[in-house]
C-alpha cells in the first residue's frame, strides 16, 4: 500500500524505515491547559497589586488557569452554573505563596461542586502591614470589576460565596458591600484586627455585606479582631490561645501565626471530616464554660451553627440574627472536633464555703477533665466538658473533691451528691444521665464510678 500524505518511507543503510507522521483521519492533539502560580515578591517590590486571578476547577484541582477577562473565563472550564467560590488571603510579609493554600483549594474542590478563584495579590500586601491596609480599596475595586464578569456570563450573585482570611476578610466585606450586600455569602477567617477594630462598618467586614456573613475567631488577643463582624461569630476557645499553639516567644514565628491561622485549618477540617465543629450563642466564653449556655433556642430556635459549607451555617431562621457570639471547645490537633456535654452535682447538703469539683470522662485511656463549682449555700452546680469520643463510648467518669488547703492538718471534709450529665444541646431535660447512686467524696481523694450511655 503506497504510504498516506502524512507518512514517507526511505532507505537507511540497507533498510526500510517507514515514518508515520499522522494522517488525515487522525485527531489533533488535545491543548492541555496551562497551568499558573502565585507570584512571589520582596519586601521592596511589594507596593503596585499586580493582581491574578486562578481558576481552579473539579476536573483539574491541582492546575491553576490564568484569567483575566471573559474570553479566558469561558475557554477555561468555568461553568456558569455551579457556585463559585473566591479565596482571598491576607497580609504577606515575606512575599511568599500561602503555605496552606494548596491544601485548601483541593479540599475545597473534594467537598463541593464549584468553581475556585484563588485571588493572587502577594505584590499588594507585602512588606509594611500598613501599606497592605492601604491596598485594600483599590484590590477590592478590582475583584469586583472581575466579579462582573462573571455576573455577564449568568453567575448569579446569591452563587458567589467569598473566603478571606485575616486582611482578606475585610477585602472580602468591602466587595461584599460594593454589591449591596447581596453576594451569598462571606466567610471571614480570623479577620485582621489593626486598624480595623475600631474601624467603621464601612470599613470593615460586617453583617450587611453578603446575604450571609460568618466569622471564625482564633487570635483576639493579637492578630485577629475582637469584636463580632458577622451573623455570626464563632470565637474557638474562647477566641485565643489555641490548644497546640506555642505559648512562650522563644517557638519564633509559630508563636506569632499559629493561633491566627487555626482559623484556616479549622475549616479546612471541617471540609475534610464528618465530625461536627458545632458551637452554642453565649453572653461570654466564661458563661460558656460554667454551663449556663446548653442550647441554641435563642436566638437561633434549636438550629445550631456549624462551622464547614453547611447553608447558613445550619440556621434555619430568617430573618438571620446579627453579631451573634457563639463558642466552642476544640482539640490540638486536626480533626480538631469535640463533643460537649453538661456535667451537674447536686450536694445532699448545704455548705458554708465555694465547693470545687473536678471531674474527669475517660475512654480508651483517653481523658477530659472539667471543674465544677457549687457556691456557698447553694446545692447546684454545673459546668462544661468536651471530650473527643462520643458520650457513648464513655465508660468511666472520676470525681476529685478539691481540699481547703489545710497546711497544718489534713482535710478530712467529706461530700455526698447526686452527678448528672447532658450531650448538648440540650434542648430536653428528659436526656439528662444520672448515676444511680449518691457519690460520697472525701477531700483530695479520687473516686471512680461507671458511666453507662446508650448510643443514639
């Protein structure tokens, strides 16, 4: 058979080499997109924005694609259709790609259908914090001159969910805002607190910027902003000193970052796991914890918020509530997820001095420990303990009767009490597990009992 248009053959020492270049009934080769990065800047290159815009889509998380106007949005796999949602980080002092970045766009794909546009402005916010601070307008101008194209393809507003973190919370409500609100959704994580907690709502995120506006504080007390911004305000631990981050100035830089970016591998958790980061409104983080707070009746009406891409953070009531302060206890580590319960002892008899109890669950040698304190003349009290395994899986719970400090002779004071525990919420009294049995509990002595709870 002669050879085709696209072949040839020919002599090479002897033999015949025949060369098959394609034909006319083959395919071309299909473009593989290519795929684009954060920049990188120095400290002395960090003033212009310079800003880039990265698609990442479900068919290629790992492929970031260059867009910068409709034609490229509409050659790139962007689907009109689906939600989108717009990352958007915060100061970078060194002029470095986010570490966690990566992580959170794969993870974000692997848990929703969406479009994601990783907003890139490392030139804007490097170098002075402050000069970042002065970038904010102009980069939000930008991000939502960007957004309308998406609106002229057929994105609808109420589909565009924005996730800024620290510096890029504000940029986030600031663009929220230049849309009249009407964006589906922000998600600020651990919003900065320079310069903006005092800041004007104009200025800062707040509640009237998206639909439905969530916060989660993790660093109140140095980099992160103190106030509620949001429908909602998830303040974990109280909102500072995360569990696992460094305590003394010597761990450097980790000292510094690790309790504002909890805030980030919170919810990079709540998207990679089942388990639910669920938090209970509050007047404050101590009220919290002396169990005074057990369920979500006010204001949210029994419905929960929960961090993760749950519909309004799985409130159900409209109109929705604003600057609501909700609290959580969490582990060191990822999943990061704990479950609450209310732990009660009800003294037989009355006493003339405060009454310390500290109670401690245990599972698989696992522990979580709690105090309890009774008031003087009073029978009752209550408190708050989070452990990592279900209540169900609990099997032993210790009591320790906390001694008056006698140095000159030992504290032979003994206690009798009924012990009662919830999971919260507790929206039913009737779920209440008490032992069987009165404990008695001598000063600093350690009384162990069985816990039996059925599983639901």
């Amino acid at each position: 058979m002669p050879p085709g248009p696209w072949e040839s053959c020919f002599w090479v020492g002897g033999l015949l080499l025949w060369l098959s270049i394609g034909s006319s009934g083959d395919a071309p080769p299909t473009p593989q997109p290519k795929c684009a990065d954060f920049q990188s800047a120095n400290l002395f290159e960090g003033t212009d924005l310079k800003v880039q815009f990265l698609l990442f889509v479900p068919s290629n998380p790992s492929c970031g694609q260059l867009v910068e106007g409709s034609s490229d949005l509409q050659n790139s796999g962007f689907n009109a259709t689906l939600g989108t949602k717009l990352i958007i980080h915060g100061f970078r002092v060194l002029g470095t790609k986010p570490s966690w970045i990566d992580t959170f766009i794969r993870t974000l794909l692997h848990a929703t259908n969406a479009n994601v546009i990783a907003v890139d402005w490392i030139y804007g916010s490097t170098g002075v914090y402050f000069s970042a601070v002065k970038n904010v307008i102009k980069l939000s101008l930008e991000i939502s001159l960007f957004l309308n194209k998406l609106l002229v393809l057929g994105v609808s507003e109420s589909s565009i969910h924005i996730i800024g973190v620290s510096l890029g919370a504000h940029v986030g409500g600031m663009v929220g805002q230049l849309f009249g609100g009407q964006l589906g959704q922000i998600t600020g994580l651990d919003p900065a607190g320079p310069e903006y907690t005092r800041a004007n709502v104009e200025e800062r995120l707040d509640a009237g910027d998206a639909l439905f506006v969530e916060a989660i504080h993790t660093d109140t007390d140095n980099l992160g902003i103190r106030i509620p911004v949001g429908h909602v305000d998830y303040f974990v631990n109280g909102g500072q000193d995360q569990p696992g981050c460094p305590t003394f100035f010597y761990a450097g830089y980790s000292y510094l970052i690790c309790d504002h970016m909890r805030a980030v591998h919170l919810y990079i958790s709540a998207l990679e796991n089942s388990c639910p980061l669920m938090a209970f409104p509050c007047a404050s983080y101590k009220a919290f914890l002396a169990g005074r707070c057990l369920d979500c009746f006010n204001p949210f009406l029994l419905s929960c918020p929960r961090i993760g891409l749950v519909e309004q953070g799985g409130v159900k009531i409209e109109p929705l509530p604003k600057e609501v302060k909700v609290y959580l206890l969490t582990t060191s580590s990822a999943p990061y997820c704990m479950h609450h319960s209310l732990v009660e002892f009800h003294l037989k008899e009355l006493r003339n001095k405060d009454t310390n109890i500290e109670v401690t669950f245990l599972s698989s040698n696992v522990s979580s420990s709690s105090k309890i304190t009774i008031p003087k003349q009073q029978r009752h009290g209550k408190g708050i303990i989070a452990h990592a395994t279900p209540q169900c899986q609990i099997n032993q719970v210790k009591f320790k009767f906390q001694s008056s400090n006698r140095v000159w002779k030992k504290d032979r004071t003994t206690i009798i009490g009924k012990f009662c525990t919830a999971l919260l919420p507790v929206n039913d009294r009737e779920k209440m597990v008490c032992l069987p049995e009165p404990v008695n509990l001598q000063a600093s002595v350690t009384v162990s009992r069985d816990l039996k709870i059925a599983c639901v």
